[in-house]
C-alpha cells in the first residue's frame, strides 16, 4: 500500500484556482498493476462518489462515496481485477489532498490529488472537462473547462483580458 500524488505543471494567463469541481469529477487514469506489471490499454476513470448497482429492492441507484473492499480492509474509489493474473487492486482518491492550482504555482509542478494505492499504481493523466478557474483580477469563475487538448482559452469580459491554461502536463510522484 503506497500513496502516490499526481503533480499537474501548466501556464496560466489571467487566471488563477485552477481546479476539479464536484465529487463527480472524474480523474481519468491508465493503470499498472502492481502484481504482474499489466498496464490498461484503455483510459478508466475513477472519482469520490460511486454509483453502486441497483438494489433488487429499490428502483433507483444508491450512491456511496466508495466500494467495500473483500474481508472488511476498508473502501476504495475504484476496485479491478487485473485481466492478466487476477489480482484484485484498489485504489482511493485522497479527497483532503485535492488542491487547486494557482498564479504562483504557474509553470511549476504542484500536487493537486493524492490516491492511495493497493496493488495498482497510476501510470498516465488525461485531464478532461471538469476543471473549474477564476480571474485573477475580476474572480469571473470559468466553469466546465475542458482540458482534454492540453490548452484552453477564454475571455474576461469584466477584465477586458483574454484567459488561458497552456501547456497542460503532469507527473506522478510516490509520497
């Protein structure tokens, strides 16, 4: 069991509080697992609030903030069997460990979420929409910023600026 932080580098013009919004905010990850070294082919998300199956007693879906792991080890944001060796891993996303980034943190690697990680470790980030930031003159909040092309822009009607988040990377690093 390991935590590992995913640290997000970026330039911003203009705006500043640059973060995901809600518990549904989906981080989109390729994983490895830890086991055999197989890493997903395709991008899986996970977030803090899981939808759980119907139950055959309700008629609508329950919603839980995690999964129960098997033999009462806890919960976690996203529970897979390995398709290679069957290994069953984990992994939790750390909500008290979702920051935002900011001006002063422009063109330098920050952490912005930690996950803890049971036998499957982030490998590759694909920032989508989601993200959420504000003026850094007027506080105009641009909400559902997409950040799937790595640059986004807009326009500060109250400033009279033009806004932007370029060069959009990340990296993951063990805590």
């Amino acid at each position: 069991m390991g935590k590992i932080a995913l640290q997000l580098k970026a330039t911003l013009e203009n705006v500043t509080n640059l973060r995901p919004v809600g518990e549904d905010f989906r981080w989109y990850l390729k994983m490895k697992c830890g086991n055999c070294g197989e890493i997903s082919e395709k991008w899986q998300y996970i977030r803090l609030m899981v939808t759980a199956p119907p139950t055959t007693i309700s008629t609508h879906k329950n919603t839980q903030d995690s999964v129960a792991l098997k033999g009462g080890r806890g919960s976690a944001s996203m529970v897979q069997k390995c398709k290679l060796c069957s290994r069953e891993n984990s992994i939790e996303i750390l909500s008290s460990t979702i920051k935002s980034y900011n001006a002063e943190d422009n063109e330098k690697f920050k952490t912005i979420v930690e996950f803890e990680c049971r036998g499957l470790e982030p490998v590759d980030f694909q920032p989508q929409a989601g993200f959420a930031a504000e003026g850094v003159e007027s506080g105009t909040v641009f909400s559902d910023i997409n950040l799937q092309e790595k640059d986004w822009t807009d326009y500060d009607e109250k400033a009279q600026e033009s806004v932007g988040i370029y060069e959009v990377t990340h990296q993951f690093v063990k805590c």
